[in-house]
C-alpha cells in the first residue's frame, strides 16, 4: 500500500489532477479536491467558512462531515435530494478563488506533502468502506442469530430445563465432593505440616548424627594413625626379629657345620679305629697261622724223629740233625721276621693317622663345638627376652586400640540403627546370591560328574570298538582261525626319588596298600607332624599328618615305618593305619613327604 501511495504521488506531480468523487452508501459523497488544479486550492478557514456559510437542514447538519488539510481538502456533502449539484458548485468556485489567491505561495513543498495526504486519504476512503460493509454485514448476521435463537428457545425449551435440572444436580453432587475434598484437603495438609515438623526433627537429629559420626571418623582416624603408628613399629619388632632370626639362622648354620665337622672327624677316627681294629685282627689271625703252622711242623718233627729213632742207626740220626735243626732255624727267622714286619706297619699307620688327627685340630674344633653352643643358647635367651617385652608391648598396644573400637563401635550402633532395613536387604540378596550360588556349584558338580561319566562310557566304547575292530579283522582274513584276545601288556614302572634330610620314602606299594619311611641317618629322627600327601594323576587324594611322639630309630628293625591303607594292615604288623581311606592308585601316582621345616621328600 505505501509502495503504491508513493508511486500515485509522484504520479500526480506529472500529470493534471482533479477531483474525485467517491459515493459511499447512505446517501454519503466523498469528493477530493485536487489543489494543483486551478479549481481546487482551499485553505482550513477558507473551507471551514465555506462549509458555515452553505445552507443546509438542522437534521442535516449532524450527518454531514468535512475534512482539510493543507495540502487536499475533502468535502462530504449528503446528498438528500436536488440540492446536491448546486452546493458542489459553489463550494468548488469558492476554492477556486481560494486557490488562485494563494498560488504565490510555496507550491513545490504543498504539492508533494498534498500528493501523499492524497494517498492516504484515498486509503482511509477504502477502509472505511470495507468497515461500513463489514458493520452491515454483522448487523444482518446478528438480525439471523437472533431469529434463530428465538425459535430454538421455543422449540428447545423443555429440553433446556431438563438439562437444566440436570446440569444443577451434578452441580449440587460436584459442590459436595468439593467440599469432602476441601476437608480431605485441609486434613491432609495438616498431616503433611505434622510430617514436615517430623521431617525438620528427623533432620536436625540427622545432621547431629552427621557431626557425631565426623567427630567418630576424626577419633576413628586419629586411632587409624596411632594403629598404624603401632603396626610400624611392630612391623621394625618383626624385622628386628627376622634379623635376629637370619642371625639365629646363621648360628645354627655354623653350629650345624662345626657339627658336619666333628661328624666328619668322629667318622675319621671310627675309621681309624676300624683300621686298627682290622689289623690287629689280621695279626691275630697271622698269629694264629703261624702257630698253627709250628703245631703242624713240631708234629712232623716228632714224626720225622720217631721214624729215625725206630728206623736208623745212631750216626743217621746225627747226620740228619744237623739239617732238621737249620730247617727249623730258618722256619723261626721267617715267622720273626713277617711278625716284625706286620708290627712295624700296624704301628706306623696308626702314627700317621694320629700324626694327621693333630696336624687338622680335631680337639679344637670339639671344643669350639663344645663352646659354640653355649654363646648360641644365652644369646638366643636374651632375643627371647626382647622378644617378650616386645610381645607385652604390643599386647598393650592392641588392648588400648581394642578399647578405642569399642567406643567407636558404641558410638556407631546409633548410625546403624537407620541403616538396618537396608542391610536386612542386602542379606536377603546375599542370601539369594549364595542360594544361587549354590546351585550353580552344584550344577557344576553333576557337570563334572556327567563329564566323568560320559569319559569312563567313552573309554569303554573305544576299547569295544577296538576289541570289535580286533575281532574283524581276524575274521576276515583268518575265517577258520581260532579267535585268540590280545595278551595284556605288561605295565611298565618306574620309581624316582628325591629326599633332603635323613627321613626318605623307600617304598610305595602299587596297589596302593601301604607308604613306607625310613631313617638313612646315623641319629634318631621324630617325625611328628609330618605330613604325607598322595597326588594321582595331577590330583590330590589323600592328606595323613603323622601323630606325636612318632620317633624313628637307628637300630636296623625299628628305623623303618609303614602307613597302611584302611583295612590292609596286618594283625601282627607295626605301624600306622589311614582312616576311612585308602592309598590313591592310577597311571602317576607322586607321593611327598613335608616336614615342618620344609624339608621335603618326594616318590
């Protein structure tokens, strides 16, 4: 619309403008003059006074409008019968000469502020029109509601106050439930104020829990620091201790090594002792020969001279005297002479041991053996002596953090009085859990089972399989033959052993009915609280602790024991006996001996 206006402005600048009559209903007529022509310039009191001097009716008067502006007048005139031509042109002659009179003045800026005043009077023209239609439409609508609704409330009207009584009912029943709602409302909100001052106590009371559990957590940690203050040292106590013990350790090594020393030297001089023995019993021995010997040659001697005094003259028996008697000399230097060598050799091997037993310092190291253990036993007095204060110490340690939980857990009950419903819970899932648990262990346990079963079936079916495949094949190429099985092979074994002290396993029957240890050593071993375990086929099947005051000997028929399977040991054997078990038995059997020291034997 303004794109429009502008362009009809300029529009009128270029071309001669004149009036323009518009006819509205009701007798309305809209003239627009144009002030560039020569007919249409009027000033507001010009037209003013030509609109007081045009005679018209009083009635007429208020229905008649007129509107001027410096730059376009606009004459609405009614138009109530044939006076209408006549007053247009007196109102036209009288603006012409209002016109010429003023034609000196500015007309550049009157005509273009007139051409736009033009515009927007001819687009409040039309939208007055479009408004009286739309008033004149409305008001014919309105007339046809009217009737409308007029017959309707005759026809309708018993339906109406049916419905109106109706309407009123629900209206009494919702007024009722309202005001049943309104008490429920002003109950409720009583009990929910009655909650809210709860609700603040429970507060209030949470938030002093809240300060008393941070002052617990404060005391709770200042007692952590004291703990850990006491675990530290008593973590320097135990390695104080490993020290001492490494030392201890080391003192043992060292007394045990004097000991392998003094063995050794105790061996050396039983050897010795031996040898000696040895060579002393072969003197004997030589002794002994060579008596027999002259017992044998004094007999033939009296046989030689029995025979000469029975047989031969005097001067025979002289002849022969003299070489009897040479023979015999020469007999008794030989039997000298190997005396004396066997003496002098026996006693020069036992100098040079005795030589060697001196020159090595054999007594020393006794007496250092002997001393040794004396400074170890008063120096492990005194370790043990630390090591009691020190257990007291710390023994008072843990009764002081003992009695700081115990508060703390005091103080804690409260606190755990809210938290009971959700551990009620959580047990409950706990014990879900663990149900489910359960059942999925035995699952896994008829699985096993299931799986056992179905390998020993498997194996079975092979070996039928194998022994049908056998038997086929014989059949087939031998249809005469005799059927002849297969010869079990002989099964192979083999053993190996590996012991560190002097307590081994020396036999492990195959059937499984009895284990057996012995003592290789030279001393008297205990063997309580050992324990032997039996692993077959990477699977362990049996645990036997050895019972107290179990002491193997060195004597050759009390150094050996056997631990015999449940029902397998005899009515007049020694030894222990498994309970409710036997020996495992399959294709690897490993059976190990653990002793409390760590020391482990192994078949």
């Amino acid at each position: 619309m303004a794109k429009g206006g502008s362009t009809e402005g300029e529009r009128s600048c270029g071309l001669p403008h004149h009036r323009t009559p518009h006819r509205v209903s009701s007798g309305l007529q809209i003239t627009s003059v144009d002030p560039t022509s020569s007919r249409g310039k009027v000033d507001v009191g010009t037209a003013a006074a030509l609109v007081e001097d045009t005679p018209i009716g009083e009635g007429e008067l208020e229905e008649e409008a007129s509107c001027f502006t410096t730059s376009q007048s606009v004459v609405i005139t009614r138009c109530p019968g044939g006076n209408k031509h006549t007053e247009t042109e007196i109102v036209e002659q009288k603006a012409t000469k209002v016109s010429n009179a003023l034609q000196t003045r500015a007309i550049g800026d009157v005509i273009q502020g007139r051409a736009r005043e033009k515009f927007e009077l001819q687009r409040l023209n039309d939208r007055l029109s479009s408004f009286i239609e739309r008033v004149r439409l409305l008001e014919a609508h309105n007339r046809s509601l009217a009737k409308e609704a007029s017959s309707l409330r005759t026809n309708y009207s018993i339906d109406i106050n049916r419905l109106r009584g109706i309407y009123n009912t629900d209206l009494e029943q919702l007024r009722a439930s309202l005001a049943a709602s309104e008490e429920r409302r002003a109950h409720y909100e009583i009990r929910a104020e009655r909650a809210e001052a709860e609700l603040n106590d429970l507060q209030q009371a949470l938030r002093a829990k809240e300060k008393q559990v941070v002052c617990d957590q404060e005391r709770l940690k200042t007692c952590n620091e004291q703990l850990k203050a006491a675990e530290s040292e008593v973590q320097e106590i135990q390695q104080r201790c490993t020290s001492m013990a490494e030392e201890r350790a080391k003192e043992a090594y060292e007394f045990k090594r004097l000991q392998e020393q003094l063995k050794e030297a105790c061996l050396d001089n039983d050897r010795l002792s031996v040898a000696r023995h040895a060579a002393e019993t072969d003197a004997k021995m030589l002794r002994e020969e060579l008596d027999h010997r002259k017992k044998v040659q004094d007999a033939e001697l009296r046989e030689l001279s029995a025979l000469v005094q029975r047989e031969s003259t005097q001067e025979a028996v002289a002849v022969f005297r003299t070489e009897i008697m040479q023979v015999l000399r020469e007999i008794q230097l030989e039997y000298e002479q190997r005396l004396e060598a066997t003496k002098a050799d026996i006693h020069s091997a036992y100098e040079v041991k005795a030589r060697v037993l001196r020159q090595t310092g054999v007594a020393e190291t006794g007496a250092e053996g002997e001393s040794a253990p004396v400074h170890l036993r008063q120096h492990l007095i005194d370790q043990r002596r630390k090591i009691t204060t020190l257990e007291e110490a710390n023994a008072q340690l843990e009764l002081t953090i003992r009695e700081m939980r115990t508060a703390s857990q005091e103080r804690q009950k409260d606190n755990e009085l809210t938290k009971h419903r959700l551990t009620t819970e959580l047990s409950a899932c706990q014990a879900e859990l663990q149900r489910l648990r359960t059942d999925f262990e035995a699952l896994l346990d008829s699985k096993m089972g299931l799986e056992l079963e179905i390998a020993s079936y498997r194996r079975l079916i092979e070996h039928e399989e194998r022994r049908q495949h056998v038997f086929g094949c014989s059949v087939l190429e031998k249809p005469r033959a005799e059927l002849v099985l297969p010869q079990p092979t002989p099964k192979r074994i083999s053993h190996t052993r590996s012991s560190k002290g002097n307590i081994s396993i020396v036999e492990c029957a195959v059937d499984g009915s009895s284990v057996t240890l012995a003592n290789t050593g030279s001393q008297r071993e205990d063997i309580s609280g050992m324990r032997l375990v039996r692993q077959v086929d990477d699977r362990l099947t049996n645990t036997f602790t050895i019972p107290k005051s179990t002491v193997l000997e060195t004597d050759p028929n009390r150094r050996l024991i056997k631990i015999w399977s449940e029902g397998c040991k005899p009515t007049d054997a020694d030894g222990l006996e498994l309970s409710d078990s036997r020996w495992g038995t399959g294709a690897t059997m490993r059976t190990v001996l653990i002793a409390p020291s760590g020391e482990v034997s192994e078949h």
